[in-house]
C-alpha cells in the first residue's frame, strides 16, 4: 500500500454521524416554514456533503436565505448534543494513526464553529493538526482550496502522500480535483454509485488502520 502521510477526513458522515441531527433540524424548517410538507428521510440523507447554503436555497425557494441559515443554526445547535454520535472505533483508530506519525485534518463544507462543537460532542478535540472549513476559504468543496490549504497548514508538498477520506461523490471530485487519493467509507445510509472509482472504499475504522498499517 502507498506510504502516505497526510490523512484528510471529510466530517459529516465521516467522522461524526451527524445524519439524525441533520434529519431532525430539517424536518422542524419543513413544519415551519414549508407548511410541513417535507422531503423523504432517504433524500435527506444525501444533504449531508454539500454547503448547507445550497440546500437551504434549494429547499426553500424564494425564502430569505441568511434568515433561513441562522434558523438551520439556531435548530441545529439544540439538537446536536442529543443526535450526534462518533462512528465506532473512530477516536481508538485516530489516536493510533496519530501515534503512528500520520498527521491528520479535518476537510468540510460545515462552518468552523460548528465543526468545533461537533468535534467536542464526540470527544475529537485536540486529535486534527488542521481544520479547513466552509468559512475558511474562498471556494469550498468540491474545488481544490480546503485541500491544498490543509496541506499548507500541515507543511506537506507532496500531492502523492495525502489520502482524502470521505463518504460521498463530492468527496471524491474533490480529491480529483486536488489530485490526491481518495477512500470512500460505506458505514453510513448513503449509498455509493457503483460507477463511483475512488482509490479505494473502507467499510469501518478498523479495516482503515489495517489498510494503513
């Protein structure tokens, strides 16, 4: 297996398993300002990835869309201590990695601070060497900006030895577009177009760390 160096993690069902919190909060927008007509669990699932700007928008057409941010926020953040978890073996496997001179980041289309609280939610604190979020860049994912800015934050040049890791097609364009490796996880709902080719696809913590060890 490639020697790599650097791991990238995609947060949002990678990491954290956010999608109750992100199912709930969406359904209480539906019932207030959509006359609770809302959109299948099963579709819901996919908005985990994208910048919540964009699907708020399409979500909700014609609503004022800062208004409709700070109320996906003011939701959100009540329901985060009793919807998110971490995925299992996640922070034994991190702190393995970590020992193992892997530097690690986080890469994510959610704010700073919320990827902040999240991470403190299921007990991450302090294991990334970097954060790149929404609002740590111009151009958020799927372009190139959130991975070479973690690279420049870890001190890493080389394209060949970082491994973008995430869950869902927009990760992988994103790691195409930085040109860098990219895994795949398949432990959350989504499922994963087959003609979808990322360098590889992990099926849990576990099997990563065998993978890279």
């Amino acid at each position: 297996m490639h020697k790599y160096k650097v791991l990238l993690f995609d947060l949002d069902g990678t990491v954290a398993d956010t999608d109750q919190m992100i199912v709930e909060t969406m359904n209480i927008l539906y019932d207030l300002y959509r006359g609770g007509r809302r959109t299948p669990v099963e579709e819901i699932y996919y908005f985990s990835g994208p910048p919540i700007y964009d699907t708020l928008n399409k979500e909700f057409p014609g609503c004022d869309m800062e208004f409709m941010h700070s109320e996906f926020r003011r939701v959100s953040v009540e329901l985060y201590p009793k919807t998110v978890k971490p995925y299992p073996h996640c922070k034994e496997t991190l702190l393995s990695l970590k020992e193992k001179g892997y530097k690690l980041g986080v890469v994510t289309n959610k704010i700073h601070s919320s990827t902040l609280l999240c991470l403190k939610l299921i007990d991450l604190e302090g294991i990334f060497d970097s954060l790149v979020c929404y609002d740590d860049v111009k151009n958020p994912k799927p372009d190139k900006e959130s991975i070479l800015k973690s690279m420049e934050i870890l001190g890493a040049s080389d394209l060949s030895e970082v491994l973008y890791i995430g869950d869902n097609k927009l990760d992988l364009v994103t790691a195409n577009n930085a040109n860098v490796d990219c895994a795949l996880v398949t432990w959350g709902p989504r499922v994963l177009d087959p003609s979808l080719k990322p360098t590889m696809k992990i099926s849990s913590y576990e099997e990563l760390e065998r993978i890279l060890g």
